[in-house]
DNA sequence: ATAAAATCTATAGAATTTATAGACTATAAG
DNA sequence: CTTATAGTCTATAAATTCTATAGATTTTAT
C-alpha cells in the first residue's frame, strides 16, 4: 500500500500540474486545497524539489511550481521518491535492492520469477501514468 | 514491500508442501530450518490453520501439515492472508476495499486507472504462482 | 499418568509513519 | 532598509504497525 505521504505528494503534485505557468503556489494553498496537514506537506514538498521535480520561490510571491514538464514526472519516479522500491521484495528491487534474510540461496528460490514479474509489470503500467495523462484522464472523466 | 510475516509464511509453507505427506512436521521444525521465531511462526500457522489452507494435530507425534493441494495454495491467498490487500490504493482493492480520504471523487479520478491495471496484472501473476509451481521451479534451478 | 505439542491470551519492544513546533533564511515591495 | 511573506531546517512527539516473547491451557499418543 502506498503510505500517505505518498498519495499526498501525487495530489500535491496533480495540483501544481494544473496551475503550471500560472506562478508559483503557496504551500498552504495546496495543504487547504487537497487537505493535508502543512507541516507534513512542507517536508514532502522539499523532497520533491531535492529532486528537481519542483522548483521553490522563497519570500513574498514565493511558492512551488513544477520543474519537469508534466509529461515527463510518472508516478514510478513519486513512489521511489516517497516510499522506496516498487518491487515487493528486496532481493527483487531495481533501486533499492538488498539481500533476502530469509533467502538461503537467490540463485535457486523459486520464489523470485513472480516477484520479478509483477516489479516489471508495475514499473511498466506506472511509468507511462504520468501527471500529464492522469490530467488526460481527468478531464475525460468529467 | 511484504512483511516478514508474510514471508515466513510463505517459506513455512514450501517447507510443509516439500514434506506433504510425510505426516505432521512440528512448529519448532518448521522454526529450525526457516530460521523463523518459534513464537512468532506459531500465530502465522494459526492463522494459516483458520484459512483451511493447513491442518494441525495437537499432542504427541501431532504437528502441521497442508490442507490444500500445494497446486491450490497461490501467493496471492498466502499475502492476503498476512499482509491484506494486493493493490497499491485501498480503494482499488478487490478484497479490502475503502475509500480513499484523499479522493474527492472516485468516479473523475485520474489515478485509479493505473492502479487497477496494476492490480490486474499483479493478481494475474501471483495467481500462477502457487507452492507445487514453486517447488517444480526450486527443482530446475538446481 | 505423563510427556509432547498445538492453542490461546496478553503484552512488550522496536520500527516506521504521521504530524507538529519553532527558529532561521531569503525575497519582494513599499 | 524595514516589514511581512513564504520557504528551509532541525528536532521531537504522537500514533500506528510490525516483530517478538511469555506463560497458562488444552489435546492426544503412549
């Protein structure tokens, strides 16, 4: 399950894509907007701009905006970025790989072929879902 | 990410279907081998006991044993079991649906999409995946 | 009767997630 | 050049979840 921080951050993120060039927007708007408690949403914004997927503005007229075009942020790269690996176990992970514990032996567990499966089918489907087509999206729904 | 829980699960479990028919195998067996806290590995057999997918004696000579046919115990029954919902978003979920706080509206909601495709071939997978496809697999690699 | 082994209830410890507080820094505007 | 605004940083608290342990109880084979 994908933590809060992390839902927050997407919404954060959807938000800030549909006011892009409209300048920078305050933290407190979108903590009001998308209800997410502002001291929570300061850090994750942070974090976003750490990895250069938000610009900030300090001082009066400050705020975020977006610093990739909304096409080019998918929700892989949000997920890595809040919550760690996409893949379900360690041993699997692309980004965030580490040994098994419970793993004897990686070379002959029977039990990795799935995992590594549903790691390549997830990261498949949440790469081409980016802030540009969830946009998409959104607007044919309405 | 699965929890350890859901792990020792999983290894218990290919450790009894390896040893199916041979009678019931003790928890503090299973326990040795897997490397599992005794205590801790007693509540995940229980439970996997209530699900009907093991059968327990008590006393003497007694011990856990499989219920299901290991063809008919797949990941995705053992991680629901431990770890609850397969989906990324509650509500995407098939067996644990909730409403997402954060959704205003699931019906214009441009995220669900990816998370459903993502369950979808999540389930597809892990439904394959069950002990006896396991066990032939471990058997290969060796 | 006895010993072996699962069952049940309760709880403790650890780690992680979520949320808040307050001091600090940068900037725009008058 | 002062003031108000708004992001930055560090620390910590509260809540929840995950992992592990303890001890008493029940069942069963011998």
């Amino acid at each position: 399950m994908l933590s809060k921080k992390c839902k927050y951050a997407i919404h954060a993120l959807i938000y800030l894509a549909e006011r892009k060039d409209k300048g920078p927007v305050h933290i407190q708007e979108i903590a009001d907007k998308q209800h997410i408690p502002k001291k929570f949403l300061e850090g994750i914004l942070l974090e976003l701009r750490n990895a250069k997927v938000l610009h900030s503005k300090k001082g009066k007229g400050g705020g975020y905006y977006l610093h990739k075009r909304p096409e080019d942020v998918s929700l892989v790269e949000v997920i890595r970025l809040m919550d760690g690996a996409i893949a379900m176990l360690p041993c699997v992970s692309l980004n965030y790989y580490e040994k098994c514990e419970e793993c004897r032996d990686e070379k002959t567990c029977g039990i990795r072929d799935a995992f590594v499966d549903v790691r390549d089918e997830t990261l498949r489907i949440l790469s081409r879902s980016t802030l540009a087509q969830i946009l998409k999206r959104q607007k044919e729904l309405k």
